[in-house]
C-alpha cells in the first residue's frame, strides 16, 4: 500500500498528420497527491487525458516531464512490472488462449512465485470473486461480468501497492455495471489499497471515489469528495459536467436598485442571496453566469420568482423533467408527476431559485465567484 | 410453370443463390472435377504416348511400379530435405520482419511490405531468371560477392551437393511477401492491451512473444505452414527453370518427377499414379500438421 | 417442395452451361500444327499456299496452330497427342513422334505392319523410310509425303568459324576432310582464354549443358567407329537391337574419359555449367564466348539475325560467323570422319483411323497433296527453305524420297545416289523395334542412368570411371528385348518387298 504523487507531469504525443508533425498535449502539468488506501476516480469527457494519467502512473507511458512517486519512490523511469501495481483494462485485456486459472496466475509464474504460493493466491482471489468454478474455462466461454471478475482475479493475485482501473465497468451492459460497481466498492473496503480508477461516468465517480479529479484539455479542474464536487464546482465545467440533467445556466446581469439584484434577459429581476452579495461587488453592471441545479427550483410563485414557459416535458416515474425557457434560454425541472399533468407545452410557469443553491460564475474564466476567496 | 416460378421464385433470394452457384459448380465440375478424377482413372490404366488410343485398366500395377521404383523414393527425399529446408524458414523469416515492421509507423511499414510482396508480383519466369543470374557459377552477383569477400567461390545449382541448398537459398530470399502480409495483418489484430497487460503482469520481452504473441499467430501460423508444406512438397519452377532437375538428379523433386514422367517419357499412367500418391503424402502431412498445431489453436 | 423446384432449376441450368461449353463448331476444319511462324518467308509462303487451298477447296477451312520453339513444338504435339486431339496434320521426322523428349525409344515391333491397301506403289516409294517410321504408331496409319530436308543435329554442332580461323583451322577443310579429336583438342588449346586477366578463362570450346555435353562429348567417339552399314542404320547408338545389351561398352567408357578430360583435364569446358540450358549456351555463343554449340542447323538464322541487329547498332556485340561443321573424330585405326546425316522429315496425319472414305479425312488427304505438290517444290527452293548448306552435307545416309523428280540435274544426282545407298537400310527398321517393356525401360535408363551420371562426371563427383560404371550396371538390368518373333517374319517381309521395289526403281535412274 502506498502514496502516489505525480509532480507536474507532462506527456506530449507527436503524430503525423498529412507529413506534418502535430504535437497533442495529453497531460499538462498535473500536480496530485493521492493518499494511502484512497479510492480516487479521474473523471473527464474523453480525450480529457486521463487515461493517459493513469498510464503514466502503470508505467506504460513515459512523461514528457514531471515525476512519478509510488510510496515515496521516484519510479518515473521504472518499468510497469517495478511499480508494485496492477491494472484492470477496459477490454479486460485476458489472455485469449490461456484459461482462467492460467490468466491469473501468468504474473505470478513471471514474478517466479513457487507453485503453491500461486495456488493459495489464486484460489484466494477466485473465492473473493466467486469464479472458482471457472478456473478450466477459456475467456471466450466467459459472460462479460465473469471476464470482468477474472481481470480483478488477475489484479488482486499480484497483491500491489496500487490498483489502476481503466474505465473497467464501461464494456458492461447497466445493470450489471450496477451489480458490479457495488461490488468493486465493498472489495475496496476489504482490501484497503490505493486505487485509481478512471471513467467517464459520473455516476461509477461519485459511488466509488473518496475522491474525485475532474480533468479538462489535460489540466486538473476540481479535486474533491463527490459532495464537495457536486455542490461546490469550481468552474463552469465541472458545473456542466457533473449532475444529470446538468445545472441550468442562465446570463443575468448585476444591478443595484434599492438591493444588489440578478438581472435577467426578459427583464425579471430577482434578489442576489445574502452570501454572494460581497464577492459579486466586482461585477456590477457586468454579466455573469447563474446556474442551479433542476433540483433547487421549486414551481412556487414569489417575489423572486421567474417566469417560463413549457416546451416539452419527459415522463420518468414519480418525476416528470420538464423543459422551459427563460426568454431564450433553456432549462429543466423535475416535478412530480402526479401535480404535473396539468402542465403542457405553452404553459406558463413560475421558477423560485433556492438563494442558498445558488451559483454565480465568470462567464469569461469560467470560475465559481462564489467560492474565489 | 412459368408462371409458377414468376410468382415465387424469381424474387426469391433462394432461386438467385441456387443460379449463381449452379454457375461456379458447373465451372468446377468442369475444370476441377473432371480432370482430378480423370488424373485418378488414368493412375489405374496402361496409358502411354504409343498407346494413347488403346487404354486399358491393369488395377495398382502403375502403383506398385511407382513405388518400388529407387528414383521415385529419391524425388521423395529430395522433396522431403527442400521441405525441411524452406518451411522452418518460411516461418522464421516472415515472422521476424513482421515483428520488426511492427515497431515502425504505418508509412513506413506499407513501404516494406509492398517492397517485400514485390517479388511475389514478378512473374515466376522473370523471378527464376533474376535468381539463377544471382547464383549463377561463373558469372554470378553471389560468387562476384565471395571473391570480393576473399571466399572461395561456389558452384551453386551447377554442384551436384549444393544445388537443392542453393533452392532452399533462393526460397529464402525470395519467397516471403506474402507470408509477411499474413503475418503482419495478424499481429495487427493482436489486441495492444493484451501486451501491455502481460508487461504489467511482468513478462520479459522473451516471454511476451513466446506467451502472447506465438499463442495467438497460432492460426496464422497453421496456415502458413500447411500453404508452404504443400507449396514446397509440389516444388516445380526451381527444377524447371533453373536445374533441369540436375546435376546428378540432385534436384529432382517429386513434381518434376511427374513432369518429366508425363512429358519427356510420354508414360501417363505412371504420371497419374505419382501424382495420386502425392496428393495423398500432402493431405497426410497437412493434417498431420492440423493434428500437431490445430489442437490448441484458438480460431 | 419449393426449394427442391429451385434446386431442379439450377441443376438443369448448369446442364446447359456445361453442354453449350462442350459443343463445338460444326464446319470441316484442318488442323495443322507446324513449328513455323506465320511472320518468318517460310511461314508467309505457307499461308498462300494454304490460302490457295481454301480458295479451291470451298467449305474447308485450315487452323494453323503455330508452335514457338521446336522444344515448344514438340511438348505441344506431345500434350495434343496425349489428349487424344491430335492435330490432323503435324510436322516432324519419325523419331520425334515416337518419343517426344530424352528417352529416345521406338514404337513396340508387335506394332510394324504396313496397310498397303491405302497406298498406291508410287506414294510409299515416295514416303521413303518416313512411311514405316510412322506407321508403327498403332492406330496412326496414314502419312504424307515427307520433303523437308534436315541434318542431323547428332553428327554436326554449329562453329564460330573466327574462332576457328584464328587458330589456324580452315573451316572448309574440316568440312570436307573431318578432323580428328586430337586437333579438337589442340583447337582447344588456343581457343580457350582468359581475355579480361582475372585468372578464370572466359572463352571455352563448348559448354557441358544437356545435350551438348552428348552431342559434342560422347558422340564424336562414338559415331565415328567404322561399322557394317546395318549397324550404322540401327538409329541406336548404345543398345545392339538383337540382343538388348550395350553395343560397344569399351567405346562408350572411351567416350566418357574424352568428355572428363575435355572438363576436367584440360578446362576447356567448365564444370560450372553442367545445369544451365541449352539457351544459356546457344546465348553464350552469340556473346562469342563459345567456340561450338551442339545446335541444330536452323541456329544459323538466329545467327544471322543477331548479326544483322550488331550491325543497325540495335544490339551490342560482335559479328558472329557460324557455320556446321562435323563432329570430330577418333584418331584410332577402325574410325573414319564422321559424315553429317541428313534427316527427313515431312507431313504426318495423325487421325485416329485409317482412311475410311469419310469427308474429313478425304479433306485432310487433299490437303496434304496439296502441301506437298510437286509444283510448290521449285518456289521452296527458291525461297531460299533449303539452304545450300543443307544439300553440300546430305549424304548417303539421307532420304529425300519425293524430290527425285525435281528436274534440278544436281540435286537429281545426289538425291539419287542417296537412294542407292540408304534403301538398303530399310531392313534395319525390324531391328529397332523393340518390346515395349525394353522400351520403357531404356528411356528411363538414359533419363535416370545415363544423363545423371553425366551431369554428376561434368559437375566433378564422379570420374569416369565411376560414371561409365554406373551406366553400364544400370544398362545390364534392362529387360531382355524380345520381339514378337512371329510377327517379324512378315514384318521383315515386307520391308524387303519395299526395298525390291525401291531399287528396281532406282535402276531407272542409272
């Protein structure tokens, strides 16, 4: 079990495109600190370069610049196998022609472990993961949740320091990835070891991680426990990002008439919460970025309230998302299903933001003004 | 009736399927079919140039003739030694550029492949001619080398010990393009992570290729080998462009054999029984092969 | 039920695709298979000739299927033959159509009968030896008037007469005097050379291919032992046709020292030769490399050709001037100058039946008079198809038979005395025909005994000694020859008929 710190590491491809060399920064200048035991999740649309962290972290790819520790050891130029870890691959990566026993044990052979040693470490895995029946079995006779078992027998046998996890759950169907992501969790809680886990589900991010670290274009957006990244984001990325259906986002400006007020495009003005008076000082008579979260709205007619109207609405079962706009600007709510059948299309409804839920941010930076210190 | 099949057949996928392959089964029957059966009546008859009007059947007399005949166990040798010369190598060989192509990026890998399959392109006479130069004794591209080199040169095909090595040679050098393809279209299709995964797993370089990489080229490999253990048991253009069979029958393979049987003695039936028993020796061989190879291969 | 209706359908399809494949036209045509090129005089003045016969012969078309090379030629004729499409009109000498490659074999003896019905007295006298040469091809009985005339390659190779000249040799004399081996040897002597200084010589005698490595190596020996005139006729250079054994093993292990030395002792072949073609020597020849290449007389126009592009400047090289010359012979008391061979060769049909009266092969018979008239013989000549070298060499060993009534007095003369001489050898065609089982065994005995041993002498892994050895235990395992005796009575019979008749008709001459 051990640290890992990556210090401002850097990975540049370069590719030919047409006979010209184009350099593409995958990963720039990435400080993280991940603790002993964490289960962290690398989380980000793809392309964001997260799964080029967390090869850099398996040693299958070497930074451009910057350094890789592991327990406090610079293992930046370390072969994978020198790492102490071990990796669960998107496609499961096992051994076509060798069963699964052979699968789980082929580290171990390489690593010359003596023969019973691999046996304990094997049967051990494969009790934890209830594959014992299938140790005979080629990969190709496997369901995908039994390969996916396989491919953490196989990570689990090797015992690391750190376990790396490459969007593993995304080649299953959603219900077993459910089944799976609890199991991934309890197994986690067992073994206690670092884990990095990267994906692109917010949901498996916000289950699994103790942390998480939004990634952006290879820079670092956010780090921080699922709370913390829901309800306080940093940007207007991970605001867009993180949430489903994501946080509506309105452009309002900033008056003072008798009290600090958010002006919107339809001319409705409604008061600024207590909270954000002091950080919005700044912006007055500027533009900025309102968002909140579908959840946050209540249809209740009020002073501060909003009005919009109906374009569509999606049945979910006790919810109905509702879709509106605000002069031009879309959004939606849930509601329940039972008081919204009186609400169609064309239908004119009052939006009350709850003041403590909402976000103010810069429209040109992008940050979260209310949380600039 | 016409009016029957109007109605449910002509738009019917099942009646156009029979028609086109009614077409190629025709086409086969006639070229295939007929002439492999016709090879194998003849092997049962006395069939000969002086007596082509009169054929007649005389059971496995061709048979017993052909095989205890000491020159027809000799091609046999001949044709066995060239087969353990050029498949090992046909493996080898293909397999170890593939692996080094596989290093480069694709440009540069398509430029190697193309330049390889080349001679494949060439026609087999221009292919022979431009070898038999290369090895030629007196005036040779190869022998040219060695007295450069300060080595004794060589008689090459003209030398009754080195002319079946001297084929092997030139197999060696020429024949590999499309076994590269092969090759490398294979390891193209071997999954990266699977590479990555046993480098985590901590396999040496050694071990990946002989756990990973072998294991699964096995199909391709089975392929190649029963193509290049037939191809090399009917070795024909060697003998007949380069060596005439010769020196001292030094090269005289089992194709040649027939060739010669067929043409130069004029004895048909012979001919036919000689090409029956080599039919038979290249099936028993390949599924030997599939028997040795196939067991664990993963299709 | 539907699908088999469609299953039904399809296989009725394929019935008629397959039948339409193998219907063929209807019309009368005459296949002819000629070794000649449409492009070259002689085959333009062939396509007049069979021109003229499709104008007088409406209805009759002629198919020229031409041949490349004669090697091409007769593995044509051969796979034709083979599968029993033989051509209706085809060209070659006797020899080639028994056995069209190197095991030189004749047809079986039990098959040597004459069906005089189909010929009149002047046709067979005027298809000469050629006729019981093909006939004893069972089932290929008719024949057609032979005319062409050829030396035998066996008895003469082709020289670079510079070469030659250059060391003091008069071409002319050799061909009228011969010459012995021992001035072969000593032609050798000057003629091989190292001219570019690397130590090797790159200018040789011959090179020891196939064929060559015979003709010039084992045949001069051979050939120029003095035997009675029946012996000489055998066409059998290695086996004595009574009994099946080798003619003259002394003679033979003679030749095969001559051919070692010429490689081994004196280098004036190289061993590193002994697996290229005869095409890489015939190459090399015109390069100037080699003094002789045991070609047939027809190389002479591929010489001439290559002169003729050396001097437009269309090909780099020298001016070659060739000519035949006749093999060397022994310089021992009981052999003599060998004297070139003149080879016939003519027309044959190859039909399955003899003449029945049906139209086509009416057609066919017509044809082949019509080739081989008597008025087209002037305008060969004159064409330049029989070469003047070509009559300086025939001799008594040759048949012309039909050309007797050319009104030519020289060649009337010579092809006269020809006549006188060679009939007598009718006889020895009993003698040739062998039983079928020798047969097959003495072609595989040269293929698989004979020419390996060579090539294993010339390429340095057998001396001689070894080689000859191997030849004649080989030769000594052969089958007994035993001919049909109760057929050869007749046989013998009316070949004796034939040669009466043949010199009761020379005498009108005389």
């Amino acid at each position: 079990m051990a640290e890992v710190v990556l210090d401002k590491v850097t990975k540049v491809f370069t590719t030919f495109k047409k006979r010209e060399k184009v350099n593409v920064t995958a990963v720039n200048h990435l400080k993280l600190d991940i603790r002993d035991g964490e289960f962290l999740v690398l989380l980000g649309p793809s392309g964001c370069g997260k799964t080029t962290t967390l090869r850099i972290i398996a040693g299958l790819e070497i930074p451009t610049e910057g350094k890789v520790y592991i327990g406090n050891r610079d293992v930046t130029k370390y072969p994978a196998k020198e790492r102490g870890i071990a990796m669960v691959f998107q496609d499961y990566a096992l051994y076509p022609h060798m069963n699964v026993y052979e699968n789980m044990s082929f580290g171990l052979k390489n690593l010359k472990f003596p023969k019973e040693e691999i046996k304990r470490r094997v049967e051990t895995a494969a009790r934890i993961l209830d594959i014992e029946e299938l140790f005979d079995r080629k990969p190709k006779g496997l369901s995908g949740g039994q390969r996916q078992r396989v491919a953490l027998g196989r990570a689990i046998v090797r015992q690391p320091q750190v376990y790396l996890f490459d969007e593993p759950l995304s080649n299953l169907d959603a219900r077993l990835r459910i089944q799976m992501r609890a199991e991934l969790k309890e197994l986690h809680m067992n073994l206690k070891t670092t884990s990095i886990y990267v994906t692109h589900d917010q949901i498996e991010a916000m289950t699994l991680g103790n942390r998480i670290v939004i990634l952006e274009l290879g820079t670092i957006q956010q780090i921080g426990t699922p709370e913390e990244i829901y309800n306080k984001p940093s940007n207007l990325f991970v605001a867009n990002f993180i949430g489903t259906p994501p946080m509506n986002f309105f452009t309002c400006g900033v008056s003072r008439d008798d009290d600090l007020k958010f002006v919107f495009e339809n001319g409705k003005k409604i008061s600024v919460p207590n909270t954000l008076k002091n950080k919005l000082q700044d912006f007055m008579n500027k533009r900025i970025t309102l968002g909140i979260r579908p959840e946050n709205i209540s249809l209740e007619k009020g002073k501060n309230s909003v009005e919009a109207s109906v374009t569509s609405s999606e049945f979910l079962g006790i919810n109905v998302l509702i879709h509106f706009k605000v002069g031009e600007e879309r959004g939606t709510i849930y509601m329940n299903s039972e008081k919204a059948t009186s609400i169609g299309a064309g239908s004119k409804i009052p939006l009350l933001f709850d003041p403590d839920k909402i976000h103010v941010f810069d429209p040109e930076t992008g940050k979260n003004i209310g949380l600039i210190k | 009736m016409f009016k029957l099949i109007k109605r449910n057949y002509v738009y019917n996928e099942w009646f156009w399927a029979y028609v086109f392959l009614a077409v190629d089964l025709a086409w086969s029957t006639l070229f295939l079919f007929y002439p492999m059966i016709k090879g194998v009546i003849y092997s049962f008859q006395d069939i000969q140039l002086q007596n082509i009007s009169n054929p007649h059947f005389i059971g496995f007399k061709n048979y017993i003739n052909v095989l205890t005949d000491p020159d027809w166990w000799h091609s046999v040798k001949i044709s066995a030694l060239y087969t353990l010369g050029v498949v090992p190598m046909g493996i080898i060989i293909p397999l170890t550029i593939s692996l080094l192509l596989a290093h480069f990026r694709r440009s540069i890998r398509d430029f190697f492949k193309a330049a390889f399959y080349l001679p494949g392109v060439v026609s087999a006479v221009v292919m022979a001619m431009t070898l038999k130069w290369i090895f030629d004794p007196m005036a040779g591209f190869m022998n040219w080398l060695f007295s450069l080199l300060g080595l004794p040169t060589q008689l090459w095909y003209s030398g009754t010990s080195e002319a079946l090595f001297t084929l092997i040679l030139m197999n060696w050098l020429s024949s590999h393009g499309f076994n590269i393809l092969l090759y490398s279209a294979a390891l193209d299709r071997i999954p990266k992570s699977l590479y990555e995964a046993a480098e985590i797993d901590a396999a040496s370089s050694w071990r990946r290729f002989w756990k990973i990489t072998w294991p699964l080229l096995k199909p391709t490999t089975l392929y190649v080998l029963i193509t290049s253990v037939i191809g090399s048991f009917q070795a024909f253009g060697g003998a007949f462009f380069i060596t005439h069979g010769g020196p001292m029958k030094a090269t005289e393979f089992l194709n040649y054999r027939i060739y010669v049987t067929f043409y130069q003695f004029g004895q048909y039936g012979i001919a036919a029984a000689m090409s029956v028993l080599l039919m038979l020796m290249v099936i028993a061989v390949s599924l030997l092969n599939f028997k040795i190879m196939g067991s664990e291969v993963e299709y | 039920m539907k699908r088999s209706l469609g299953i039904v359908v399809a296989l009725l399809l394929a019935l008629v695709i397959m039948s339409s494949a193998l219907v063929f036209a209807s019309t009368d045509t005459i296949t002819a298979l000629l070794p000649f090129r449409p492009n070259t005089p002689f085959g333009a003045y062939l396509g007049q000739v069979f021109n003229l016969f499709e104008q007088t012969h409406p209805g009759v078309k002629v198919k020229w299927i031409s041949g490349g090379s004669w090697g091409d030629y007769i593995k044509k004729l051969g796979t034709m033959l083979g599968a029993r499409q033989g051509p209706d009109v085809a060209y070659g000498n006797a020899n080639y159509l028994f056995v069209p490659g190197r095991g030189a074999g004749l047809a079986s003896a039990d098959s040597l009968t004459i069906p005089d019905k189909y010929f009149t007295k002047d046709e067979r006298l005027g298809m000469g030896a050629a006729v019981i040469g093909s006939l004893s091809i069972p089932g290929r009985g008719i024949v057609v008037w032979p005319w062409h005339l050829y030396i035998g390659g066996i008895s003469t190779m082709i020289a670079n007469e510079d070469m030659l000249r250059e060391a003091g040799f008069d071409p002319n004399n050799i061909r009228k005097n011969g010459w012995t081996t021992k001035q072969f040897l000593e032609l050798g002597s000057k003629v091989v050379k190292d001219l570019n200084g690397d130590g090797k010589p790159d200018r040789w005698l011959f090179y020891p291919v196939n064929s060559d490595h015979m003709r010039i190596g084992i045949f001069p020996i051979y050939l120029s032992k003095k035997r009675p005139l029946e012996e000489q006729w055998t066409l059998d250079y290695f086996f004595d046709t009574r009994t099946g054994k080798l003619k003259d093993p002394e003679l033979l292990h003679q030749a095969f020292q001559y051919l070692y030395d010429l490689v081994h002792k004196y280098k004036y072949a190289p061993a590193a030769a002994v697996s290229k073609s005869m095409g890489d020597a015939s190459d090399a020849f015109l390069r100037g490399e080699l003094a002789f290449v045991a070609n047939g007389p027809d190389y002479l126009s591929t010489v001439k050709e290559h002169n003729r592009l050396v001097l437009e400047g269309l090909r780099k090289g020298k001016v070659i001037h060739a000519g035949v010359i006749p093999m060397p012979y022994l310089d021992a008391p009981d052999h003599e100058a060998i004297r070139p061979g003149l080879a016939v060769y003519g027309f044959y049909n190859f039909k399955q039946n003899p003449y029945k009266g049906d139209e086509h092969t009416k057609h066919v018979m017509e044809f082949c008079d019509f080739i081989t008239n008597i008025t087209f013989q002037p305008i060969l000549a004159a064409e330049g198809f029989m070469s003047p070298d070509r009559r300086l060499f025939a001799t008594r060993y040759a048949m012309a038979a039909n050309l007797y009534n050319t009104n030519d007095p020289s060649i009337r003369y010579w092809l006269n005395d020809m006549r006188n001489n060679a009939l007598p050898s009718f006889s020895q065609y009993a003698c040739v025909g062998f039983t079928k089982a020798f047969r097959d065994a003495k072609g595989k005995w040269f293929g698989d005994s004979f020419i390996p041993a060579l090539e294993g002498m010339i390429a340095g892994k057998l001396s001689a000694d070894e080689a000859f050895n191997r030849v004649k235990v080989a030769a000594e395992k052969l089958p007994y020859p035993r001919v049909n005796k109760d057929k050869l009575p007749a046989i013998i019979k009316s070949i004796n008929q034939l040669v009466e008749e043949e010199k009761e008709e020379s005498k009108m001459f005389k």
